[in-house]
C-alpha cells in the first residue's frame, strides 16, 4: 500500500490511539478563524447554535450573529438578503432541515441570484445513529449538486472542515459544507493539503480506484489496507469536493485501473456515485460499483452497525472490490 506522502496524513493512520474528532468542530474553529481575519463574515442559525458548534463564533463576534430560531426557509433567505449588501453568511442548522426543509429558498433566492451565501448542513448522514431515519440526513449531497451555482464539499474530517470552510469563506459563490455529528478519525493532518475543487489521491494502486467522501475515506483506506493481503493494489482518492468535480485526477486514476467503487454515507443516487458515475460514462466508461444506501431511508442504531447495514464500512468495501476486480479483468 502506498501512501502518498504529499499528502501528509496523520501518523497514527492505521493505529489503534487515532484521533478521533467530530468533523463539525473542525467547521467551528475555521469558522471563528475566518471571522478573525475578515468582519465580513456572519453567522445565522436556527437554535442549533451549540450542535453546530457555531457557539464559539456567537460568542466571539455577538453583533455578527443572529438567532433565527427554528425557521429555516427565513433562515436562507435573510442569509440571502446579507450577501446581497456584501456580508459574506454561514447558515447552520441540521442537514434534515438545511437543504431538507429550505431547498426551494436555497434555490430562488441564492443559486438563482448567485448569492454568496454559505450552507450548513450539519449531522448529515447516517452517523446521526439513534435519531434515526428523519433526522439522517441521506439526500443533501444529491440535492446540492443539481442546483446551478452551488460548490459542494463533503470534508473527510475536522482538519478538512476547518480548511474548507477558510477556503469557502474566500470564494465568492453559494456553497454547501456538509458535516457529520458523530467522532471521525483524523486522517490528514494541519499540513495536509487542501483547495475546492482538488482531489487528493491518499494511496497510489493500479487494480481499482476507491473514490470516497466524508467519514468513508477512513473505511477506503483501512480497506485498501487489508485488500493489499488479497494482492489487489487499491488506489484511494479523497473527493471532497463533489461540485466542481476534479475531473482530471478522477479520469487518470480510471484510466490506469479500469474498476472503480464509489463510497458514500448518502444516497448512492445522485450523490457522489452518481457524479463520478457520469464523469466515467462520458470520458472513459469502465464499471463503477456505488456503495452507499441503497434507495432506502435510514434507522436507528449504533454507527457502526448502520455502515454494515448499509455496506459502506471497511468489509463491504473490501468485499465489492474483490469481487469487482475478479469479474473485470484489466485490457
């Protein structure tokens, strides 16, 4: 398995003592970061402030701050109405109300105006675990990347989250961060590189492409790990961002593997799977296995029995690869 050092991930990638951080916090401290280094930036809520971890941010910056209590479609719209008088807003609520609930608000009044208003959906996912299937999330991915304008990043975890949500309040264009509740391993590390619109391949393979997002590049990369014993060479690519899709890095990956599995704590229609499902049909077709949930909602359970429920965890991984590379033989 070979680790792309560029990348620079976390030295305790494969250790038992990996850091575990809910990626939302990574969100909160690039937040309050990025209020420090420009007054323009605003903060909106819908009475999640603490589970947003958009606290730190209320509590630093209180004149640039607004409670909007449980109304999501004022809370777009009003993030709308800042940006058009040059604010630059951060909406935060539940990926189940925030686009669940407001999507035709996120549509007409920031994609259709081109607002520079930046969505958060927080414990997006099944992670969200015994809050079961109303409030996790499955959808948001899919609904985001259809709208014209919108940026789309599904960071991979709390380092990712800080430095996406920097680099999103620089970009000046309706954007969508969507974050998880649960603890996430720290795969990448302050020096990791990161920038919208970039693909990181975090190990080189030459017998399948694993493009993941979100909590599943950790289960990619123990999975490459253990389908190295298999002698199936897995190349891992972290696809934070789902819209603009980096084209460039996903197409030369396949052209050198041919196979490919897509993983995703989402719908696997239309959301990440269904992105590079397209790329791959128009520019160099090969078979394309989506992991993800299955055209199903989601239930109550503890993370890790829901993964394997839903076979997105590091054995469904593993399992999907082999058999794909064993039915699809390389030209």
């Amino acid at each position: 398995m070979n680790i792309t050092k560029s990348n620079k991930l976390s030295n305790k990638l494969f250790k038992q003592n990996i850091d575990v951080e809910p990626i939302r916090v990574g969100f909160g401290r690039g937040l309050l970061e990025a209020g420090k280094k420009n007054s323009k930036v605003v903060a909106l809520c819908a009475d999640l402030t603490e589970s947003t971890h958009m606290l730190p941010f209320k509590e630093a910056y209180p004149d640039r701050f607004i409670e909007m209590g449980v109304a999501e479609q004022n809370l777009v719209t009003v993030a709308s109405g800042l940006s058009a008088v040059g604010k630059i807003p951060f909406a935060t609520s539940y990926a189940g109300f925030s686009p669940g609930r407001n999507w035709e608000q996120i549509r007409t009044t920031i994609c259709l105006n081109e607002r520079n208003v930046k969505i958060v959906g927080s414990h997006a996912g099944l992670s969200v675990g015994p809050d079961g299937a109303t409030h996790q999330m499955l959808e948001d991915i899919a609904l985001m990347r259809v709208l014209p304008n919108m940026t789309v990043i599904v960071p991979a975890d709390s380092y990712e989250a800080h430095k996406a949500t920097m680099a999103l309040a620089n970009k000046k264009s309706p954007a969508y961060i969507r974050l998880a509740r649960e603890g996430t391993a720290v795969v990448t590390t302050a020096d990791s590189p990161f920038s919208i619109g970039k693909a990181q391949v975090l190990c080189s393979g030459d017998d399948i492409s694993i493009i993941a997002c979100g909590p599943m590049v950790y289960e990619a990369l123990k999975a490459a790990l253990v389908l190295k014993h298999y002698s199936v060479s897995a190349e891992v690519i972290n696809c934070s961002t789902i819209k603009p899709l980096d084209t460039e890095t996903i197409t030369a990956s396949v052209k050198k593997t041919r196979r490919v599995i897509t993983v995703e704590e989402a719908q696997s229609i239309g959301g990440l799977g269904g992105a590079i499902s397209e790329l791959v049909s128009s520019r160099f077709p090969v078979p394309v296995v989506r992991l993800g949930v299955q055209d199903r909602f989601g239930q109550s359970g503890e993370v890790v029995q829901l993964w394997e429920e839903y076979a997105i965890d590091e054995k469904s991984i593993v399992k999907y690869a082999r058999e794909l590379v064993k039915k699809v033989k390389q030209r």
